[in-house]
C-alpha cells in the first residue's frame, strides 16, 4: 500500500493532468479485467451496468462511498488492453479521466490521469484517487483493504502544495 502521496501534476495545452502511478505485477490483459469487467471493478470501486462501448453511458455504483450512490459514466474511448477513457458530470463538476497501461519489466504500469481545467479542489481530489488505487491493489492482491482516514485529510497539504504558485500546478 502506498503510506504517502505520489500523485503529480503536468500543465497541458487545455489546463491540468493530475497524473497516480501503481506498478503491478501482472500482465496488462489481467490489469484490464480489474478495471473494466463488472465484478472485479466491485472489489474496488463498484459494479457497472450498460453497454460499455464508445460514447455509450454505463451506470456505476461508488461502493465504498456514503451511501454507495449509482452514477452516470460516458465512455468516451477503450482501447483494450492499453486505454480506458470516460467522462461523467456530477455536483461537483465535470469529471474526465483516462486509465493507461503499459508493460514494464515487473508487470503493468497503470496511470490514472484526471484531466483538469482547474487545480482547485485538489487537496480532496488526490487523497480520494490515491485511496481508489490502493482499493485496485489490494482487491488484486488480497490485501487488508486501506482506511479512507489513512488519506484525507492527511494528503491534502501534499496535493495543495502542488499547485500553489500558479493555478495550473507543478510536477
């Protein structure tokens, strides 16, 4: 499990990339079942329901939320086994957000990147990926599942600070 934050941030042509990183061991077609195959994507985030193709929505469950409320999710590319893109609009604004593998000597890369208009927020934000990709590893691994408190409000200053200087954040 990662004890601190490793999340980064990039400046890009149309704002920010908020950008996580896990290593894991396995090969990317494996990797890619745990984050698109409704019963796996359950042991970590939540199950999914609807035709996943490209610019299809799909219903999702945030299981290990409050009230494990469903949303709507857009999936905007899929590129088995390599990319993962969807989108989806809640309170709090527009999400859009791409899973990345690629092979490395000890298994799969995997990077998460929230593509950002803004840096505000992040110091909820980071805290909340950087415990989902924990949740992935440990449901891959059967290890003891991570404590949410472990992350928030213990990583917000990290994230914060990454983006204090300019609103667009350093990496």
């Amino acid at each position: 499990m990662t004890s601190s934050p490793t999340g980064r941030l990039f400046r890009t042509a149309t704002g920010t990339d908020l950008v996580l990183t896990r290593t894991l061991r396995a090969p990317a077609d494996d990797v890619w079942a745990s984050l698109t195959e409704p019963d796996r994507t359950a042991r970590w985030f939540g199950p999914w329901e609807g035709d996943a193709a490209p610019g299809r929505t799909i219903r999702v469950q945030m299981a290990f939320e409050d009230q494990e409320p469903w949303f709507d999710v857009r999936v905007d590319a899929c590129e088995p086994p390599r990319r993962l893109a969807v989108s989806t609009v809640d309170e709090a604004g527009a999400w859009h957000l791409e899973f990345l593998l690629a092979s490395v000597d000890a298994g799969t890369e995997l990077r998460l990147v929230q593509h950002l208009t803004s840096t505000e927020g992040i110091g909820a934000v980071g805290p909340g990926w950087e415990y989902y990709l924990d949740l992935f590893t440990a449901a891959r691994d059967g290890s003891p599942r991570p404590n949410f408190d472990d992350y928030y409000p213990a990583m917000a200053p990290y994230f914060e600070a990454l983006s204090i200087g300019d609103d667009a954040g350093r990496g």
